[in-house]
C-alpha cells in the first residue's frame, strides 16, 4: 500500500511494490504490468508518479518497456559469482564508451562496472547487473 506522508518518495514506494510482485514470482517473466493509467487509479497517484517508478524497475532491469505494447518483466540472467579476497580494493564507476561496446551495454541505460585491484593486479571491468562479489 502507498501512504504518503511517510517520508518515502511514492515512485519508490510504487516502485518497491512492484518489484516485490516480480521478485515473488507472482508477476513472471514475460508478464506484461498492468497499463500506467491503471496503476496511477489504483494507487491514487499521479502519471507522472508511476512514470518515474517505472524507469527505477527498468533501471534496475526488471522491466523492459516497448512503445505500443507495454511494460514486461524481463528474465533474470544467472549472476557469475566472482570472489574477492582479503585486502582487494573495489571500485565501482559508469563504464567508458569503449567499455559499454565491449561490455554490451546500451547508450542511455545506467549500468554500472565494478573492478577489483588486487596489488597491483587488476579485474575487471564487470557489468554490476551481472556480477556478484564473493569473500568465501
């Protein structure tokens, strides 16, 4: 439920709901979210509101939106785990151009890189989106 006044943006409270639904399972991959126009009814908030809460979810690539058809839950890929050890330095930034070509990352979509300086060894760039860091 979205209450206003608690200090939590509403696009971030609309935001965590649904990733809850997609987290869940109980919106899979593939589903479509129900239309902007209906959430904003549903929710008693603006357009623009849901707007925003949606770029967050396709920011953190749950939902892809295509022009015409909608908003669907995209597949989660498999994350390759990557272990760091004791004393590694990480860094986390926004790629170059040439590491958005190499890495296969979109113009205009927000994805981090991580790298890990072990000494004076370096690894990396990794996409965050999918990446996890280990120390065991």
């Amino acid at each position: 439920m979205i209450r206003p006044g608690t200090g939590r943006a509403l696009y971030h409270q609309l935001a965590d709901l649904l990733r809850a639904e997609i987290t869940s399972g109980r919106i899979p991959p593939g589903n479509l979210l129900p239309y902007e126009g209906r959430l904003a009814q549903e929710h008693g908030i603006s357009l623009p509101t849901v707007r925003r809460a949606m770029q967050v979810l396709r920011t953190e690539g749950l939902v892809v939106t295509e022009r015409g058809y909608g908003t669907r839950v995209v597949e989660q890929q498999q994350r390759q785990r990557i272990r760091v050890p004791r004393g590694a330095r990480i860094l986390i930034r926004m790629p170059t151009d040439l590491e958005r070509a190499e890495l296969g990352v979109d113009p205009g979509i927000v994805v981090p890189v991580v790298e890990i300086r072990v000494g004076a060894r370096l690894r990396g760039p990794y996409r965050c989106d999918q990446v996890e860091l280990s120390t065991a």
